[in-house]
C-alpha cells in the first residue's frame, strides 16, 4: 500500500499590502501576513519574542526605504524641493539661471579742475585740452572698503544733453579773473571689482569646467585664450547662433556708419564653437562649463537661408531630426573645449547686502585709465596736466541700494516658476514695449515705444486734422497710396500676425526723433531673439506733435513777477519733461492748472492755451495738429496714429505773462 504524505494547503497567490508607508503599518501588515499563512509555524508576537524582533528589523527597513523614495519623489519636483542643489538643478531645467549676489547701484558725481582760455569773444571758458576722458570701469571705494566700478566711460570734455556737465568758476587772480573752473559729471556705478584670473589647460576634455575662488561673481567680462581668441558666454552649450556686438565703424559697415556718434555698435549673427556657460553650484560658487570638443569650425558672421540650413546634418538618416529656431544650423555640437592654451578671465565680483551705503561714503579713487593723448603737450603743459589729473574727485550723491545677497530657496522656486511659464518670449503688447526699451543702449537708444495689432491699424490714410494726423500736407511724404505707403515702411501687409511697432529715438539733445537704418536693424535683430515664429514684427516711425505753451498768471502784491514767473516757469517745464510722456497719452489741462496754481504767490491762473509748432515755425516737427478740435473737457485727446506731445525747446516754447 503506497504511503500517503499530508501536505499542509499553501495558497499560490497571498495577499500583499502595498499601502503600508510607516514602521507600524510595516510592522502590523507583517504581523497579520504571518498569522494568515503561517498560522502553524508561529504564533507568539508577543514584544520580547525573536519573531517580533525579526519583524520590527524588517519594518524598520521598510520605513527608511520609504522615506526615502518619499524623500527623493519629493525633490524631484519643484514646488515641494527643499534641498538647494535640488532647488538649482530643476530651475536650470526651467531655464532659470540663479544669480551669486545682487549688486548695489548709485550715481557717481566726478570733479576735476580745468584751467581757464580765453575764448574767440573774449570771455573766460575752460580749456578743455586738461579735460580728463576716462575709460570704463573706473574703480572706486567707499569708507567701509566696499569697491564700486563706473559702468561707462567718463569724458569731461563733452557737454550733451545725455552726458552733461556743470561748470562753475573755482579760483579767480586778483583782478577777478577766473584762473580755474570747477567741472561737475555724474556717472553710474556699481558695487564690484575687475579681477583677472588665468588657467593653464592641457589636454582637451569634454564638457571643460573651471571654477572660482569667489563666491560672489557678478559677471563674466572677458574670456580669452593664448591666440587671443574670444569665448562667448550662451545660454545654453546647443546654441550656435549668438548675437554678438562690432564698432561702428567704416570697415565695418559703410552705411551705417553715419550714424557712429548716435549708435556706437551694430548688431551681429556669429555663428561660433567657442562658447562657454555660466553656472552656481549650491555654495555659490560660480563655474564656467565649455564645450564637448567636437566642432573645430572657425567663427563666421552667418544668415539664415536655404544654403545653410541644416548643414550639420552629416548623412540621409537625419533628415527628419528637429531643427531648433535659435540652432538653425543644427551641427550636433556643443562646441569645443580649450586644449593646450591658456585662457584670461576677466570678471566681476562683489555686490551683497554689505555694498548698500549712504550717501557721501563713495569718495576714495582706487584706480582708472586715461583715455587723453598727452603726447603732444610741451613740459609746463604736461605738468599742468598731470595737476589736473590729481585734482580728480569723487561722490556718491544718491544712496547705493540693490545690494543683495544669493537667492534663498523660496527665491529661486518662485522665479523659476515665472520663468517656465514666459520663456522670455514676447507675446503681449507690453512685452513687445518693455523688450524694446530695455534694448541695451549701445546699440541705440529707443525713447518711447508702442504696439498695435495689425487688426487694429486703419488703412484710411486721408484724415483731417481734427484729432488725426494729416498725412496729405505733412513733409515726410507719406503718399495716399496706401500700398505703396506700407512697401516704404516694408510693411508686411500679408501677415495676419504682424505687430506695428512704433518708436521714437533721442537725439543729442534729447529731442524726440525718428529712428536711423542702423537702430532699425539692431532692434529687428534683437527683436528677433524673443518674437512668436508667427509674428511679424513692423518697425514704425512714431509721429511727434511740438507743442507750446502760453498762460497768464495774477499774483499777490507782495511777491516779486520774475520770480513767481520762473517758478511757474519750471512747474510748466516738469509737467512736460519728457521722460514723462509716451504714445497716445493726453494731456490733462485740469492738472497743468493745477501746477500753476499751486506755486506761492499766484492769485489766479488767468488763460492757458496750448498750440501747435510745425515746421513751417522752426526746426520742429512737420506734422500738423488740431488741438482746439481734439480738447474736449479740458483734456487734449492724441491722435488714433501713435504720437506723443512733445515741448521741445521748454526755454522758447513756454510763455508765461503776469498780468
């Protein structure tokens, strides 16, 4: 008779709890795992027995490995990371660069004596042959020992409205004659200091960092290799295509060259692969990242069109790979690493909350660079020279503020946030208007801008002057032609997307103009950068309306005319400063009164009127305007065509009367 075995029944599939997160979730799913299917094997759970010590070591790793994985889960997203490093990585997913330190800014006043000349009338000016020309980054300290740079170069011998300068006589002989006078520039500055590092580089490595000792680098001014070579600083090591900046000079661009002393550099495509990115780590040290050492191509101005799209792309197997707007040669590089060369550095460092400082507290000289040919000065020249160099002084007049130090964690989540969701593209009108004029002013300055949809712009071109723009009797001869018109302009009427953009320039004495060929192309180029693939973009001539001003005023008896006149006169002159007008903005007559009024020693504001200047009454605009038709309510309407009022020569332009 065969033996018969008795096998205990084991069910094929248990039952496993997966929702068990802590050690007394582990422990208790344990627990009842082992009573269920090992009812027979053990049944003492009691807290001394070896089996619960078995099971609560197996809890226990259970619930640090859920921790974990909880942990890890966590840091992986960004609204909920908690660790720095965590923090920085998923902003630079985003496209968030965090910055090491904020730097303070301020204006600089700049004094220097200037000895006298007779000028071709006989009356007393300064020499400006002794005026100092100072380059860029003119290094300067306060009293705490904090450093600050000049950020543009200083010349005491120009006098514009963009750079001006105060003179007042200093000393005079004992006839009165003015011996030396006191010059006064003011300049912008801020917290930091030039510092040079080199690096020796060996063999090419792939992805080549080098770090900084610094933790508080502002910026990169200048990378350079043995040969003298230039890296330029991307966004991103995929982008081939950078925008970089040449003097405006003859050899450079003969057509643009006219226009040197208004827009000192052009705007350029380089196409190149010597390029580097910039990058904190959580401690804040800053490194720069280079190339994959891929691409040996040399650097070359390029534009996009049919010969060079794509020629990267090395066989018939990649025909169908993605072609990235701002890589539209697509070579499958990230650019080369330095090898066997060694590179100069130049970069700025400083800044934090220790470069806030009060006013007067900006007043040492640390060093700087003359930019003056003293060459052609005899012996006593040049001693005369070298006492004027020593005369040299400065201040801060306005508190240095800004100063900050790196972001906190809550800092860079938010800003990283905001930066997904923009991706520093244009979409709305007010992008369009603040990318404009945050253009950077060496390459043209754009005083006032404006957006209009194509939808809303009217193609009635015959207007009367009652509110509008007479475009038939203006002198810029705008035709009533309306295609012809918009093919001037190079006005893509084809577009459903297009964007009218209209601007206006300064000139050098910071009247409103019309924009030049070369500001053009250096907006449209940087322009280009931000824009929607399916916007056009219409760069307009804004439409500038002079006006002047004429009141009468009654004051009490016991107040001196001139002087009420003149401060009437300069309460006038603020209302209209022009920094405070843009496009289609109106013109409060209510509030203007209420300037006038309010000065001490006026009665009564007996008239005001407002009036058009053209061409036809001196150097002004040529565009005519109705401004008793377009004032309804004591408010001068702007026309529907962009344009902005302009009071452009205040000391002519406004009259003032007592009566």
């Amino acid at each position: 008779m065969p033996e018969i075995i008795q096998k205990s029944f084991q069910p094929l599939n248990k039952d496993v709890r997966y929702l068990n997160r802590d050690f007394n979730s582990f422990k208790q799913g344990l627990i009842d795992f082992a009573k269920n299917y090992y009812p027979r094997s053990y049944q003492d759970f009691s807290d001394a027995s070896p089996g619960t010590m078995f099971i609560e070591q197996a809890s226990y790793v259970g619930d640090v490995l859920s921790y974990y994985i909880d942990y890890q889960f966590k840091e992986s997203l960004l609204p909920f990371a908690e660790e720095r490093k965590n923090v920085l990585t998923l902003a630079k997913y985003l496209g968030y660069k965090p910055y090491a330190t904020k730097s303070a800014v301020t204006e600089i006043e700049l004094f220097q004596l200037v000895p006298s000349k007779i000028d071709s009338d006989g009356s007393y000016i300064p020499d400006d042959k002794y005026a100092l020309s100072l380059r860029q980054y003119m290094q300067l300290e306060n009293i705490s020992g904090q450093s600050y740079l000049i950020s543009d170069p200083v010349d005491f011998s120009v006098d514009t409205k963009f750079s001006p300068r105060e003179v007042s006589v200093y000393s005079r002989d004992s006839l009165g004659v003015p011996q030396f006078f006191l010059i006064r520039k003011t300049a912008k500055a801020f917290a930091g200091r030039l510092v040079t590092k080199t690096v020796s580089v060996g063999n090419a490595v792939p992805f080549y960092k080098v770090e900084f000792d610094e933790t508080d680098v502002l910026e990169i001014i200048d990378v350079r290799d043995s040969d003298n070579n230039k890296w330029y600083e991307v966004d991103y090591l995929a982008q081939d295509v950078i925008f970089t900046e040449v003097d405006n000079i003859e050899t450079n661009d003969g057509s643009f060259y006219i226009y040197k002393t208004e827009v000192p550099k052009i705007m350029k495509s380089l196409k190149t692969s010597k390029k580097f990115t910039r990058n904190i780590t959580a401690n804040n040290i800053t490194y720069l990242e280079f190339g994959a050492n891929t691409d040996n191509s040399s650097d070359e101005i390029v534009y996009p069109n049919s010969n060079v799209i794509g020629i990267g792309l090395s066989n018939i197997e990649n025909i169908d790979i993605s072609l990235d707007s701002s890589n539209f040669l697509k070579t499958n590089t990230y650019g080369v690493s330095p090898s066997n060369t060694v590179l100069t550095i130049t970069y700025i460092v400083g800044g934090g909350l220790l470069s806030n400082c009060n006013v007067n507290e900006i007043i040492r000289i640390q060093s700087y660079e003359l930019l003056n040919d003293s060459t052609s000065l005899n012996p006593v020249e040049q001693n005369l020279f070298n006492t004027m160099v020593q005369s040299l002084r400065v201040n801060n007049y306005i508190a240095a503020t800004g100063g900050k130090n790196s972001e906190g964690i809550e800092e860079i989540r938010q800003n990283a946030i905001s930066t997904f969701v923009s991706q520093n593209r244009t979409v709305t009108k007010d992008d369009y208007v603040l990318r404009s004029l945050s253009m950077p002013s060496r390459f043209g300055s754009i005083a006032k801008a404006y957006v209009k949809s194509d939808v809303d712009l009217t193609f009635n071109l015959q207007k009367n002057v009652s509110g509008f723009v007479d475009y038939s009797n203006n002198a810029t001869g705008i035709t009533n032609d309306v295609e012809n018109y918009f093919r001037k302009i190079n006005y893509d009427i084809s577009n459903p997307f297009s964007i009218n953009l209209y601007v206006l320039s300064y000139d050098s004495e910071k009247h409103l103009t019309q924009i030049n060929d070369v500001l053009t192309h250096n907006l449209k180029q940087y322009l280009s950068k931000y824009r929607l693939l399916t916007d056009g973009i219409n760069v307009i001539d804004g439409y500038i309306i002079n006006i002047g001003v004429k009141y009468n005023i009654v004051i009490y008896n016991n107040y001196n005319k001139r002087d009420v006149l003149n401060y009437c006169n300069q309460k006038v002159k603020e209302f209209f400063d022009i920094d405070k007008w843009g496009f289609s903005q109106p013109i409060n007559l209510s509030q203007l009164e209420l300037e006038i009024a309010r000065v001490d020693g006026v009665q009564s504001l007996a008239e005001l009127s407002v009036y058009n200047l053209t061409s036809e009454d001196g150097n002004y605009s040529p565009h005519q305007y109705d401004i008793n038709a377009a004032t309804k309510n004591k408010i001068i309407y702007p026309s529907l065509d962009p344009c902005v009022f302009e009071v452009k020569y205040p000391d002519v332009d406004i009259i003032g009367n007592v009566n």
